[in-house]
C-alpha cells in the first residue's frame, strides 16, 4: 500500500477534519529520530520517513522488510516471508542500522539474508527512517541509514489511567493468523507497559512456478533438472510470538524506566526445502531523560540494552548450526543550553558484543566488536536559514578466536588462523542547511563523509554459507570503508498538499563487497578447479561445490532519486487524495565498470485514497521496470505491476475500532525484486485477501 512518508504525523488530522474523533486521526506533530533536538520530519535538514498510528498499522507486514518497502528509497531482502531486512538507496547489511528505541537490534540478520531481524513489527508503535548517512549519531555503520523502531515498551510521559490497543488478522497469500495487545496504565508516577503478540502463516501460495522464466530457461539449457514446482513457495511457513513488560517513575522534567521482552520465531529456509530456523532473544532495556536541568545542560538522556540471542538451523529434525549473539550497548547524550541562537548535544556510545558459530555451518569464528564513540550534532538557525554541522570519532576493535577445522589447503593451520585483533578509528562529519524559500517551499542539502569499521564477518569469514550458495572468504587486511556525498532535496507544503524530490550522489574510495573469485570450493573449503555455471552450483563426485567469494575493496559510486507527492483532488461528498511516489538507484563498481548487485530498479506508483466520515477506500499502483543492468553472477528480472486495494469502516462502539480488507497483487502477476538474493526462486504471494480487526481505548 502507498503511505506519505515524513507526513503521516500531521497529514491525517489535517486532512479527515469531517470525522476526526471518529478515525482517532487527531495525531500530534511526533518528533523522530533523524534528529536529536526533538524536532518534526518537517524541520529536518536529513530526508526522513516517520510511519505511526493507524496507518503503520494498515500498512503492516510480517517481516519489517516489507512493511517498510512501499517507502521511496526503501526495497527489502526478502527471502521469504519469514525473513526480509530494509535495503535503502541500495546499501544492505551493516550499512543500515536496525534499533529498537534507539539502540541497536542485536541479532544475526545482518550477517545472511535468511536470519530474520528480532522484533516484529505488530507492537511497533512508530517507524523512523533516515535516508542517506546518518552515522554521525547512531554508529559508524549507518552510512546507508538508520531504521529506528519504537514501541513505547519504557513509558516516558506521565499516565493518569488505562490505555491501550488491540488488532487481529487473517488471511492473505499465506494464510496468516496474527493478534496483538497492548495495555499501558498508570497513577500519573508509576506507569506500566504490557505487550503480547502471536502470528501464524501457512506456505505462501504463488502466481506460478517457484523458480523465474530466465533459471529454468538456463537450467534447461544447462542440461539440469528443471524446477518445475508452482502453486506454493516451498518452506515459507513461519510462526513466531514475544511480548514485554516495562514500567517508568514519571516526573514533571523526565522519567527512568526499564523493561524486558522476548522474541520467538521460527519460519522455514526457503533456498534448503529441509531446513527450519529457530530463533529466540530475550532484552533488557534501561532508558532515563531529564529536561529543563539548568543554564549549561539542558537536557540528559541515557539509553542501555543488554541482549542474549540465539537462533538454530535445523535440517531434517537435527540442530545444524546454532548461532549466538550477546552484547551490552548504550549511549548518553547531553543537549546544551542555546548558546547565542546555536543548539545541540554532545554525545558517548558503547558496544560489547559477543558473537559465536557452532555446528555445519559455522563461517564464523568467534569474535568481540568491542566500540567506543563520541559524537557531536549542532544547529543554527538565520532567518529563513537553518545550519546544521556535526563530527563523529569511533575506536572499534574487532577480535577474533581463531582456530576451527583444518584448512585442507594448508594442512596443520586452522581454517580460521590464529587469534588476532584489529583496531579502526572510524571519522564522519556533516553539514547541511535548509533554506526556507517561502511559506510553502524549501530546500534542504547535506554533504557527508563517513567512514565504517569492517565487520567480523567481512574480517574473519571463511566457511560455505549455503544460504547464499558462496563459500564466503574475510580478509584481515581490510581498511575502513569511506565515502563522501552529497543529496539535496526540494519540498513543498500546503495545508492539504505536499511534495518532494531529492537527489544522491555517493563516491566510496572503498567500498567492502563480497565478490566472485575465479575459484571453486567443496563444504570442507578445498579449492576445487572446475568452473561452475551461472547458477552457481555444480554437483561434481557427490560432493556440493560453490563458488568462492572473497571480502575486497573497490571504488564504487550510488546515485539515484526519490520523489513522492500528494494532493487533494477533491472535496465535497467525502475527501479524495492522489498519491504519487517515484525513486531510482545505479550502483557501480568503479573499478571494473560493471554494476553492483542486488539493485532494485526503476519505480514509479500512484494512489488514490477516498475517505467519507467512517468508511475509507485505497486503491495503489506500483510499476517496477526490468532491471538488465545486472552483476556477472545474476539474471536480469522482469518488470512487474503491483495492484492493492483496501477498504476500512469505523465501527461505532465504546471503543475506536476499525474493520479493514486488503487485497493484494490483484493481476495475481509474478512479482519478483531484484534487491532480493533469491529472487529467482522466491517469488512475492499472489492474488489475495486479508481482513482484520484494530482497536484502541
């Protein structure tokens, strides 16, 4: 469904001023996470995407991939239902940083594309999403991005009684059963939280055939068997549930609060039809904020979360291989009286992470990320002109254990060497300015240079990944990651109506990518000589053998464009808004010419959304163009038209409730995303319909 990212706060209590209280619509302006002074998506100098209230909650999806991925600039990983992780301005993995309430999600996710992100979008109360370098404050990593979720789970403001929300559904592709409760109470000192969650799904029911149009054109030309299975996406089923409990002393100037939660899933691999992944972690979390402190400190904020992760891939009943991750991470920020008209915060961030590979699949060996940083983030407003200007230095260590299997290569040497730390002292500033043209225009601009710690599994890797069909290779000698870039955008507002576009460009002078060698390797990581066909595996003497790919740097350039739009077409008997939205990446490796993989293509979308007191009506369009300009190692993937509907009716009762029906991918077309890494066996869901139930009191 088509959302209006970075207005969805204010847009709808402007918009539906017919039946307001009926729709529960009367949304405040909800300060996000681009920023630390507590401003609006509107007064950001950074493109941001804020999703809250009752439309994150039509707009949700199973995994956060996909709920997020209607959002300009924003695709996802999808490898199946049960897994997918935001892609932006096409950067993955470590490059975007996934947190909870402002610390990150420490899971395994950013390591394969098949390990789910641990959190689950039903208790999500509001979504922020910065587009472009946000590593000044959220950690050397984010030089994609930063996904922030918030679920309230820690009551940060005074409550004086009971309130809550519930929200169930059924139906879909994949036959989902999913339900919700969320209850906050307090006596205006002590507030509580309490949250629990359930869903399940069935296999995803497909278009056609699993696998694409071009693979079983290559398999037949290959001689291969040809996959020939349809209906259904094998092993997609997942079930999952979790819940929390948290509670707040609340004061006039600040709260401090704690809370603890879980996280259970466990969903089907659907590249290994005999493998199931499950997956648990349990969190604690310590939050406090004081305001109005005094002349030189104004305000303190200390943010703690000590995670224990785990989740086991299970083939044929047998655990494979188990991975674990434990860590303690926090911050504490400082904001500073105004000095002149300058405002701003200082701040400290910490990480110790523990991250351990056990079993057939063991890649890794086990390392520390311990990390330290300081960061500074200052505003300066002129008239109609606004500066912003920050610096980030980070001290990142990186450990590894060493030891594991013998390298058949090297008889007598561990296949993962010897204990060894290295040592990065990352750098990222930025500056930007946002110039207010009038009452309804502006223009907003920022350069970046950010610089990002190679991560364990880029240093130390070295072991088959059967997930990705690659017998993955670190390199130790890795350099940071650096880039500079520049984005700019142009806004308009009115009351009712609102666009923007916004350009990118970004030049890294190294960038780490995981590239094909000419080498081949069986499960033990003996080099095998025989080349294997495009689809990357072979079968040669009974044994699996994949390609080698090996961590290097390369100078690469991404560039692109978003651009979204909305306006209210008509008002009279009921209000009609048209929606547009549009956004494009190309990515390259600059050192050979070809272009980088996994980058999704050309989009462009419309959307029209009718509303008339208690009854609501979407329809959503959504065109994908074939993405050719493809890596050595991938098929090219044909366009597609995304067609949904929604309708949604207030139900009058004591309580705000709200009947919807989704239905989605109404040509039933053979939707596949290039960004996914197995888009050519793992097709979206077809023609279907999903009807829920979402209260609150």
């Amino acid at each position: 469904m088509f959302i209006s990212p970075g207005l969805i706060s204010t847009s709808f209590a402007q918009d539906n001023t017919s039946d307001a209280s009926a729709l529960n619509l009367d949304l405040p302006a909800v300060p996000v996470t681009g920023n630390p002074l507590g401003v609006s998506s509107d007064e950001l100098v950074v493109p941001v995407a804020v999703l809250n209230g009752r439309e994150l909650s039509l707009q949700r999806e199973s995994t956060l991939g996909e709920t997020l991925k209607s959002i300009p600039g924003v695709s996802s990983t999808y490898y199946g239902p049960g897994a997918s992780r935001p892609i932006i301005r096409g950067l993955d993995g470590d490059r975007v940083k996934i947190m909870q309430n402002g610390i990150g999600v420490l899971d395994a996710s950013s390591l394969s594309f098949d390990h789910a992100v641990a959190l689950d979008p039903l208790v999500i109360e509001q979504i922020d999403v910065v587009r472009g370098p946000a590593a000044l404050l959220y950690g050397g990593s984010a030089v994609g991005g930063v996904v922030n979720a918030i679920d309230h789970r820690i009551p940060t403001e005074s409550l004086d009684g009971v309130t809550g929300r519930a929200e169930a559904r059924y139906g879909g592709a994949d036959n989902e059963k999913n339900g919700a409760v969320v209850v906050d109470a307090g006596n205006g000192l002590f507030a509580i939280h309490a949250d629990v969650y359930k869903r399940d799904s069935d296999d995803l029911r497909i278009p056609g055939y699993q696998a694409s149009d071009r693979l079983r054109a290559q398999q037949a030309a290959q001689g291969d068997p040809i996959d020939l299975r349809k209906g259904t996406l094998q092993n997609s089923s997942s079930e999952g549930d979790g819940g929390a409990l948290g509670a707040s002393l609340t004061f006039d100037k600040g709260y401090a609060g704690f809370s603890y939660s879980t996280f259970n899933s466990n969903y089907g691999s659907v590249a290994e039809p005999a493998v199931r992944l499950d997956m648990e972690s349990q969190r604690w979390d310590f939050a406090s904020e004081f305001h109005d402190l005094g002349p030189v400190i104004s305000r303190v904020k200390l943010r703690l979360g000590n995670t224990n992760y785990q989740h086991q891939e299970i083939e044929d009943g047998q655990i494979g291989t188990t991975f674990k991750n434990k860590g303690l991470q926090g911050s504490l920020e400082a904001e500073h009286a105004k000095i002149g008209n300058i405002t701003g915060v200082v701040g400290v961030q910490f990480q110790n992470t523990n991250f351990q590979a056990l079993g057939d699949e063991a890649f890794i060996p086990k390392t520390n990320t311990n990390s330290k940083a300081v960061y500074l983030y200052e505003e300066l407003p002129i008239d109609t002109l606004k500066f912003s200007l920050g610096g980030r230095l980070e001290h990142a260590k990186v450990s590894s254990d060493g030891g594991g299997p013998d390298d058949p290569n090297n008889p007598g040497t561990p296949r993962f060497g010897s204990a060894q730390t290295k040592s990065f002292d990352p750098f990222s500033a930025a500056f930007g300015t946002l110039y207010a043209l009038n009452t309804h225009w502006s223009l907003a601009g920022n350069l970046a240079h950010t610089e990002r710690a190679p991560s364990y599994n880029e240093l130390f890797a070295n072991g088959p990944h059967f997930a990705t069909g690659q017998y993955e290779v670190g390199n130790p000698d890795l350099n940071k990651e650096k880039s500079n870039g520049i984005d700019a955008q142009l806004r308009w507002k009115t009351e009712k109506n609102s666009f923007s576009i916004g350009a990118f460009y970004t030049k890294f002078s190294n960038f780490l990518s995981l590239e094909n060698t000419a080498n081949t390797r069986g499960a033990d990581g003996e080099i095998n000589p025989q080349d294997l066909n495009n689809d990357g595996i072979a079968d040669i003497s009974g044994e699996q053998i994949v390609p080698e790919a090996q961590v290097i740097g390369v100078r690469a350039t991404f560039n692109g464009f978003e651009s979204e739009a909305k306006f209210r077409v008509y008002e009279g008997h009921g209000d009609l808004d048209l929606k547009l939205r549009g956004d494009y990446v190309r990515a390259t490796n600059s050192d050979t010419g070809t272009p980088l993989p996994r980058i999704a293509p050309l989009k462009i979308g419309t959307g029209l959304n009718y509303q008339l007191n208690r009854f609501g009506a979407r329809l959503d369009v959504l065109h994908a163009f074939s993405q050719n300009r493809t890596d050595t190692f991938e098929l090219a993937t044909d366009g597609y038209t995304s067609v949904n509907a929604m309708l949604t009716y207030v139900i009058p009762a004591a309580f705000h409730l709200e009947a919807f029906a989704k239905a989605n991918n109404l040509l039933d077309e053979d939707i596949r995303d290039h960004s996914s890494f197995l888009k050519d066996i793992a097709p979206m869901g077809g023609r279907s319909i999903l009807v829920g139930m979402r209260g609150d009191f």
